[in-house]
C-alpha cells in the first residue's frame, strides 16, 4: 500500500514556461496541483518534495506558491539528483521504499532512480521531456501520465 509521494518540482508541480498571474516573471503552478496536493495531504499521503536548486531561489518560489505546507521534507539538491537524495526523503516520512511513490516527468531521473529503490514510479509525461525514451528496464515507469490528477488512481 503506498503511504508516501516523492514528488519532482520542476516542470511537474512548477512549471517555468507558464505565464504567472499577475506578474512579469515566467513561471506557474501545474493547473490543478494545488488541489490534488490539498486532496492527498487530506488523505494523509506523507510527501516530500524534491528539486534541483541551482538558481537559489527555489525554497522562495516554493513559499511563494504556498507549497511548504504540504511537504513533511523539502530536498533541495545542487547538481544531480541521487539515490542518497531520495533516501533522505523515505527517512523523513518514515516510510519503506515499498510505501512510497515518486512522481516525475524524467525516466532518465527520477524514474530510474525511484526503480533502483524499489519504489511505485509514476511518470509525468507532458511538456518538455514527454517524448525522452527509457534506455533500460529501471527507466520503465510503472505508470506514465498526462495530467497530473491521474496521480491518484495510480497510488491504489
């Protein structure tokens, strides 16, 4: 039964192509995620968040979008995303690897690292990487996506 989500910031729940309301800087939410975010955190889905951070920013435009409050581990990472990285994740919800589900939109990323742990992985395939292809068995994603609501039925 899965407990727990790890999911991906850039370009899954923050999209930096979008137009954002009301102000010059690019940028905005995935339509819908605050809502399935609220849904699953009302469901008491334990989720971390994770997320290259190589401006220095990202922990701002996070608190921007009113996102914190959803995550119980936020994992900002500087260069590329590891197995250590998601480890810390699974530590912070105090979850098994069975337990948890990752939602990202890179088999090349967080796809293939939620495989090497034995995790659900879900693959969010829309905007930019939707057309990267597996190269390997542990970049086959259990589930692959266009709209981020589907998350839910994939978590049963």
């Amino acid at each position: 039964m899965i407990k727990g989500i790890i999911w991906d910031f850039n370009r899954t729940i923050y999209d930096p192509d979008l137009p954002r309301e009301n102000s010059d800087i690019k940028g905005g939410l995935t339509p819908g995620i605050t809502r399935i975010l609220r849904q699953l955190h009302q469901a008491d889905y334990r989720m971390c968040l994770i997320s290259k951070a190589a401006d220095g920013g990202r922990m701002g435009l996070i608190s921007d979008f009113g996102l914190s409050e959803y995550f119980r581990h936020i994992e900002l990472v500087s260069g590329n995303k590891t197995v250590e990285h998601f480890q810390h994740c699974l530590t912070a919800t105090e979850l098994k690897y069975f337990e948890m589900a990752v939602v990202g939109d890179r088999v090349w990323e967080e796809i293939r690292i939620g495989k090497l742990l034995h995790m659900r992985t879900i693959w969010y395939a829309a905007g930019k990487f939707s057309g990267q292809e597996s190269r390997c068995p542990e970049e086959q994603p259990d589930f692959t996506i266009a709209n981020l609501a589907d998350v839910v039925d994939c978590l049963k």
